[in-house]
C-alpha cells in the first residue's frame, strides 16, 4: 500500500527541474528550462491506455476528479494542483482506488498547460472552485487570465468544451469577460446553475451547505460544428 511519504521531490529546491516520477509530474516554479522535459501522455509510464486527454485545474484533494476517473474508465484524467501536500493526496487516490486512468501533476496550470499540452491535445477542461482572489490588488493572480483562455483555444479539440464552476459571482462576470474576448475561438454563455450530474467535491458541498449559488459555465470551442461529444452541462 502506498504511503504519502512515498511521494516526494527528489533534489533540493535550488536544483529544481521537471520530472517525471510514478502517475506524478513536478513542474516547478520560477523556472525557465522546461523543454528539457518532454511528456508523451500515450506513453504507458503515464497512462495505461490511450483514451481522450481530460484535465482538472485546482484539483484540491482530489474528491472529484477521481470519482469521475471512476466512473469514467474510456477517459484518462490529469488533476492540476499547485498545493504539494493536496498534489499528494490525489496521487495516494490513484493507488488506493485503483484508478490507472488518473494522474497527478504537481504545479501550476497556466505553466503546466503552455509547456506540456500540445497543441489540439485536450478533450475536455475543468476548472472546479478556482481561488477568486477577491480583492482587485490580487487580481494577477487568478488563474483565469487572457493567457489562461488562449491556452484553453490552443490545446483543445475542436467542438470540445472548458467548463468552469465557480461560487464567486464577481469572479463568475470576470470569467465570462475573459471568454467574451475570444468570440471567435468560443460560444460564449452566461452560466447555469443546474448540473445534475457534476457530482460531489469539499467546496461544492461546503458551499450549497452555506446557500451559496454555484455557477458553471462551459464555452465550446468553435473551429468546427457539428455534434460536440463529452458529458458537460
């Protein structure tokens, strides 16, 4: 059985470089060299099985992405999170459950999505719960920037969708402006407060526990119509 000690940085912060350790990748911070790391995710050291690429922003501790990696085998799940101790916890979920289409990657996602996505790589992305840095001094820090949508346009599929949930309204008008901004690469849509079968994570259930509306917003990329495959809302 694995144990959280077994999941740990192998060099000392001044050393610090990508790797690729066991369903595990550290993509570091402050850092200028990532194309030393190239990642196949058709590669068996990632995944089992090539199946269609879904990725997780803000994965937490990880209560969602594996229930979904459970209970949906024909797609492999990569969970995003930039808190160690969280990254590892979702790492231990992997062995635990039993869940070889699930992978951790410890960093953050806007470097993580530019360096080791490629181009059209991503079936669906998911933004669960992002931190809304509510004050407007702070606002650099969101995760959802121009830069973030740009690299949602560029890594993925055509007709596939980046589905975003927040809780924050003033963060939910800032979501749709960000996406508003890109008209041609997205079907722009307000948000719905209705997802039956998002499932269950500790801030959903937190914030429904509190009468907190939550908002979820999907924007479908536009470089082709047609029927847009995947669960969405």
């Amino acid at each position: 059985m694995k144990q959280a000690s077994d999941l740990y940085i192998p060099f000392e912060w001044e050393r610090r470089r990508p790797i690729l350790l066991e369903k595990c990748l550290y993509v570091p911070d402050h850092y200028d060299g990532h194309d030393q790391l190239a990642i196949d995710w058709n590669d068996p050291a990632v995944f089992e099985k090539k199946q269609p690429l879904v990725v997780e922003y803000c994965s937490g501790n990880g209560q969602w992405i594996a229930m979904m990696a459970k209970q949906n085998p024909l797609l492999n799940w990569v969970a995003v999170e930039m808190d160690f101790e969280r990254a590892r916890k979702i790492w231990l979920k992997i062995f635990r459950q039993n869940l070889p289409n699930l992978f951790v990657v410890y960093g953050e996602g806007l470097t993580f999505s530019r360096h080791y996505l490629p181009d059209k790589s991503v079936h669906e992305a998911y933004v669960n719960f992002p931190d809304p840095w509510p004050k407007r001094r702070h606002a650099k820090h969101r995760l959802i920037s121009d830069a973030f949508v740009s690299e949602m346009d560029r890594i993925l599929q055509p007709g596939s969708s980046a589905i975003l949930t927040t809780d924050d309204a003033a963060y939910s008008d800032w979501i749709i402006r960000r996406f508003s901004q890109w008209q041609s690469a997205f079907a722009p849509m307000q948000y719905t407060t209705e997802w039956p079968s998002f499932g269950d994570s500790y801030f959903y259930s937190l914030w429904l526990g509190q009468q907190r509306t939550i908002r979820f917003h999907r924007f479908i990329s536009k470089k082709v119509r047609g029927e847009v495959r995947g669960r969405g809302i």
